[in-house]
C-alpha cells in the first residue's frame, strides 16, 4: 500500500478551489479523505498505482490527491473550464509537480481523439463527470488495451473494502453497453469511505468513440 499523501500541504489548494466554485459542497478534507480512500481501493483492484488521467478534474480532486499517492507516476487533469485548467496549472507549479503532473484543457469528446491523448493512459478517473454511459463511451477512449477506467459511485456506507464482480447486466453498467465500447464487466469496490466501478478495456477503441461533442450525453450508448 502506497504511503499516505502529505494532506495538509493540498488543504490550502482545495479551500481555494472551494471558494472560487470549483468543488462541491462538504468539507475540503473529507473530499480529500474521500480521494485517498478512492486511490487505496484503486490499488486493492490493481488498477493503482498507474499513470493516469483526471476526466473533468474540477478543482483536482481526486487528481491531486492520487498524483500524491502515486509519485513515481505521471497525470493529467482534464477540464474544459479556461478558468478551472487556470486554477489547476497554478496548484501543479505552487506543489512543485510540473514535471509528471500536465493540464489539458478542451472538451473530452475533441481530447479524446487528439492522438496524445487517445488510448494512451492506463488509467482514467472519473468523479462527478457524467452519467455512467457518457463516461464510459468518453473516458475509455482515453484508455489502453488493459487500461481500466474508474468512476467514483456513490457510497453505500459498507465496512471493510470488499471487493466483489457484478453478477450480470445492471442498471447503471450493463455488460453489453461497455461490450459495444470495447470495455468488460464492471468490477466494484467497496471502502469504508469509498466506492468505485471499475472497468477493463479489452479491445482496441473503435473509431466511432466517442461522438462529437454533446452527442454521447443526448443519445446515450444505454
């Protein structure tokens, strides 16, 4: 297990980020918190540590707190935000990570198909991006073959860090919606503070993925 990350150094970052409007309502810390526990069940599933991408990194969370978890590891954070990519640029330089930590700035639909980008991570993070199919059909285009894509779920409050297969189609990742996108089965995992989805890429991204931009939200793959 990767050594805890130096939070407090990130707390000054995220309450700023908090006050401009870049993260959601709750206590900074406990948004923290909540990204470590995200990154030690990431490395429970072996999706972790990894090279990685942050989908619609906001105000770097929990980018910043796995790029602190992860230091032999590069990042990029993506948003479409001028403002926020801004913010972001400023929190790599002021922690010191400019050179394993980028910002990518433009709508993930166009980034996903910029050939830097596409199908280059071995892993992508998703917090509050969007639905499950619009991360998925968008997200997995940024993934390897053997890349996992990893999607925050919301928190049943289960102990332990369980970790268990779905058994069959389910409502929010249906087996044969992430087929079509050339992921497999969802995997999840349970933390005492977090959950995750995670999903495998098992073959090559087909080129229809992803659609232009706003597409894969009004008709989504399921």
């Amino acid at each position: 297990m990767t050594a805890r990350p130096d939070l407090p150094a990130l707390t000054e970052i995220f309450e700023t980020a908090r006050t401009l409007g870049f993260l959601g309502p709750g206590p900074t810390g406990e948004q923290a918190v909540h990204a470590r526990e995200l990154g030690g069940l990431l490395e429970s599933m072996g999706a972790g540590p990894a090279s990685f991408l942050d989908l619609g990194s906001g105000g770097g969370l929990p980018g910043l707190v796995l790029a602190a978890l992860w230091p032999e590891h590069s990042a990029t954070l993506l948003d479409s935000s001028r403002r926020r990519t801004a913010f972001l640029r400023r929190s790599v330089v002021t922690l010191g990570w400019s050179g394993r930590v980028s910002v990518a700035e433009g709508r993930a639909e166009d980034l996903a198909r910029d050939p830097v980008l596409r199908s280059a991570f071995t892993l992508v993070v998703a917090r509050s991006f969007a639905p499950p199919a619009v991360t998925a059909e968008i997200g997995g285009a940024f993934l390897n073959v053997g890349g996992c894509l990893a999607v925050s779920e919301p928190h049943r409050g289960g102990t332990g860090k369980e970790v268990a297969e779905s058994s069959g189609p389910s409502d929010r990742w249906p087996e044969a919606g992430l087929a079509e996108l050339g992921l497999g089965p969802v995997a999840i995992g349970d933390g005492d503070g977090a959950r995750v989805a995670i999903s495998r890429r098992i073959h090559r991204v087909d080129d229809r993925w992803p659609r232009s931009v706003g597409i894969p939200a009004k008709r989504p793959v399921w």
